[in-house]
C-alpha cells in the first residue's frame, strides 16, 4: 500500500490541538537528523506527507508554537503538551508534513523509508526492509 | 533505559516510541533553561517536561516522585553508547513500525511480562 485514503484524526498528548485529514496521504518517513531527534525526545521522527489542502485543524491550529531550526525547517508544537504536530521547510509548499505519532485513527502499514541515517543514534538499529538514506530521499 | 511504546510517549514525543535512560533525580543538573521548561502531567500521572521554546520533551517522571527519574536519551548531546535493555507498553505499539529486535517485551511494564 503506498498511501492511505481513508479520514485520518489526529491529536496532540493535551488535546488542544486536533486535525483531520482527507484524501491520498503518505509516504511516512523517518528521520534521523539531529533536529528531528532533538526536537521530538526520540530516536527518531516519523512524518507522513499530507496536502496542506486536505489537512483541517478542529482545535488550536492559532496556538501552534512554530520553532525554526538553523536548516530553516519549522515546526509547530502544543503549547501545553510540547508534542509537535507539524514540519514543513517552505511556507509556499503544497505539502505539510504530520508527526504520525500524533494520530489518532490507526494509519496501519503504509510504504515508508528512512533519511539522515548518517546521524542515526548508535543505540537504535534498523532492522525494518525499509529504504535508508544517508541524507535526504535524493541521497 | 528503556523503549517505551505508550500511548502517552507517542503522543508527548509525537513519534513512535520513545527511549528513556533511567536516573536517580540527584544525578541530574541543568546547567541552564529549567525556567523555560513546562511539565505536562496525563490522566494516568505521568508527568513530562518540555522547552517552551522548541517543543524537545527532554525528561519525565510519575506521580510519585518530585523530580524527574528518566531522561529522554534522544537529548544527550554526549555520545551515548549504552543500549536499551526492553521495550515496554507494547501494547500501544503503532502498526507502521515494527518491533524487530530481540529484547524483552512487556505489555505494560517491565515487571509485568507478556
Ligand atoms: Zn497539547
Ligand atoms: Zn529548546
């Protein structure tokens, strides 16, 4: 399967901030950079691509903290909770990227691949048939 | 330390699964920000603390203890070369990612084997 098609509802760890999302999404990646990792506490982060048309705030979209890294990357995080619910690196871009994390409706198995290995933390192995990059996808 | 698969790690981390390296409150320092860090405490008293000003979830504790008794090893600046012994709640594991080592599993804690 490479993308899901059925309405995905997600939310941060507080509930402050709910979405829906619509339509064709994916792929997930997974990403090893150091401010994905720092950012989330976590070994590493996963991101579903998500057309910024299909994705709906229901709650707390205006309070988003957005946190811009030194590579230009944003993310929006709850206030609250801390948890990150979005990433996107051009305001412009059609596509916005969501912490899968924060979904609520399970995505199932959904075609996947994994960027930044190169900064991968020594103490977690990937042992899924997943794609591995060194850097970006086009790496 | 540990993977812990919980609903409320998923969440507050918003990723998978998070890793946390057990300590005992004395051994932590913060050499600067705690004032900028804001605690969340979750219905099942679970408590975690994050930057105000970029979100990271760096530590976090239960309802019993005053002060944080794990770190998110996803933090560390140092190199870290110690490795995680199980995962835990893995009952709240989510379906796009699996589990494919070989360390113990506990579908809630660790005292608590499958
Ligand atoms: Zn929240
Ligand atoms: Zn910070």
């Amino acid at each position: 399967m490479n993308a899901s098609e059925k309405t995905l509802e997600g939310s941060c760890l507080c509930q402050k901030v709910r979405y829906r999302i619509t339509g064709k999404v994916g792929p997930l990646t997974h990403c090893h950079c150091t401010h994905c990792r720092k950012t989330h506490g976590a070994a590493f982060a996963s991101y579903l691509d998500v057309p910024r048309e299909n994705l709906t705030f229901v709650s707390g979209e205006k309070d988003l903290v957005t946190y811009q890294a030194e590579s230009g990357t944003k993310r929006g995080f709850c206030p609250d909770c801390g948890a990150v619910i979005t990433c996107w690196g051009d305001d412009e871009s059609k596509v916005i990227e969501i912490a899968a994390g924060t979904l609520d409706t399970p995505l199932g198995k959904i075609e996947a691949h994994h960027i930044w290995v190169r900064s991968r933390v020594p103490w977690y192995e990937i042992r899924d048939g997943f794609s591995q990059h060194p850097e970006g996808s086009q790496s | 330390m540990s993977h812990c698969h919980c609903v409320n790690c998923r969440k507050a981390h918003a990723a998978a699964f998070s890793t946390n390296l057990e300590i005992h409150p004395r051994q932590l320092t913060f050499l600067r920000g705690k004032d900028s860090l804001r605690s969340y405490r979750t219905d099942s008293g679970s408590h975690t603390a994050f930057c105000t000003t970029c979100g990271s979830t760096l530590v976090c504790w239960g309802d019993g203890d005053p002060d944080p008794t794990y770190v998110c090893a996803a933090t560390l600046d140092t190199e870290f070369h110690g490795k995680p012994e199980f995962h835990i709640f893995v009952s709240g594991r989510v379906p796009w990612h699996e589990i494919r080592d070989q360390l113990p599993r506990f579908e809630r804690n660790s005292d608590d084997p499958i």
